[in-house]
DNA sequence: TGTCAATATAGACATATGTCGAAGTCTCTG
DNA sequence: CAGAGACTTCGACATATGTCTATATTGACA
C-alpha cells in the first residue's frame, strides 16, 4: 500500500494554488478517515502515547463503545494510511504515521508562498 | 457565530496529548467539512483566489455539477465557519477563513514537543 | 487438545450525505 | 412594475456511515 505522505506531500498547499480533481480526490480519503470524532481521539491516543504505538486493549478503555466499534474505526484509519498496525501475540499495536499527518497538515495550514 | 480558529487553536496538536471528547467532537465537523474531494478543491479555489475571494460564478465552472450542488457544499463550509459570505449586488462572494485553515493544520501536523 | 482472552469480521439497522430538478428569493434594469 | 439573472432552498432519492450483537479467528497456555 502506498504511503498516504507521498501522495499529500506532492501537492501544494490548499491556499497555494487550486488543487486539481485527482489531488482532491486523493486527500479527500484521509480528511474523511480524520473527521469522526471518535477516529480524532484514536489518533490522537496513539499519535501521543508512549513510545508512539498503543495497544488495542488500552483503546478499548477510552471509549463508551463497545469493542467491535472501535476496531472498526482502527482499520478505517489503518485503511487510509494513518496507522500501522502490528500484531505481537495475543496483542495489537497501533503507531501514528507521522509523515503522513505532518504533510497533511501542510497541506491544510500552510499560508499562500 | 463563534470563529472555529480559536476553537482549534486551543487544542494542544494531535500527538501532543490526547484530545478530550469535547475537543474532538469541535473539532471533527471541520474535517468533515474538508472531507470531500469537491469541497476540497472549492477551498483551495477560493483560498488560492486572487484577492482571496471567489465568486459562485466562477466556482460553478470548475465543476461538472449543478448549480444547487456547488451552493449546497459552499453552505456546509461556510457553516463549519471556514468560509465567509458576502453578497455584493447580484453577486455572492466567498472567502477563505486563513485562520481556520492555519490552526486546523497545526492541530494534525504540529509534531511532538 | 481444549479453553480462554484479545481482536476482527459479518450482518443488520437507523441516520447522515451527495446529488439532482423544481421552485423560491433577491437585485438590477428597462 | 415586469422580466431576467445569480444564488439559495426544498424535496426526493440512492448510497455511505456509525453503531450494535453475534460469530469467527488467532495465539497462549494448562
């Protein structure tokens, strides 16, 4: 799977100059992926935990849903590039993708050159 | 209506410290708003803009959709507050909300302190 | 091998979303 | 005032999404 990073990194900022329908069509997935409540603090549990990965099981705790929920939303993010996911045992970690979170808020924030 | 730059702007970035529900649940109807590749490109049209205004008229152009469809997905950014309105004669003109836009993109893309 | 514990998948359901055509609202201008 | 042009609003429709319960899968361990 390509690395969502490289997709955004290549485009110019939003305010920059107009983004062309692939380009929109390309970024538009993982904004749609960031933009659920419940996806923002999964992302943001793992982004800031130690060591930068977080295991399902301490997920689970954070949330009033029940168990299946939430894996859904981590394979949505996984999905769209924002997590990896790595099985260790009986467990399952989590780690942010940084890169690709970096460039996409480039993208987003960045002011017009 | 409240300016969601300082909504977000108050929220340490993602993979500083985990956002609290309330946060995200601020937070997220933004994303959404951006989470569509033709509200995306209408974004960075207007943000991109020459003066940093775009009129309807121009932005219906640069799609292959109805006239409806474009107002309507204008009417869900301005409504997130990442747009401003502004009629002048027969005209409508939108403008990108710089703000909204910086701080958005610090809250996904800031890397860890 | 059998059981338990940690996740994932499947299927169902209510609600949200993107799109359209038709009709409504303003505003200029003759 | 009447008509035309620029948008917006309304109502309908198909599809996508978030949630749940029930079931499957996987790995450790007695």
């Amino acid at each position: 799977m390509l690395d969502p990073a490289d997709t955004v990194a290549c485009c110019s900022p939003l305010s920059a100059e107009p983004l062309s329908a692939e380009q929109a069509e390309q970024v538009a997935p993982l904004l749609k992926a960031l933009a659920d409540p419940v996806r923002l603090r999964l992302m943001s549990l793992v982004a800031s935990h130690t060591g930068g990965e977080a295991c399902v099981c301490d997920l689970n705790d954070a949330f009033d849903l029940s168990q299946p929920t939430i894996s859904h939303h981590l394979k949505v993010l996984h999905d769209a590039g924002l997590l990896d996911r790595e099985k260790r045992g009986v467990w399952v970690y989590y780690r942010a993708r940084t890169s690709a979170l970096l460039s996409l808020g480039a993208l987003i924030g960045c002011p017009p050159s």
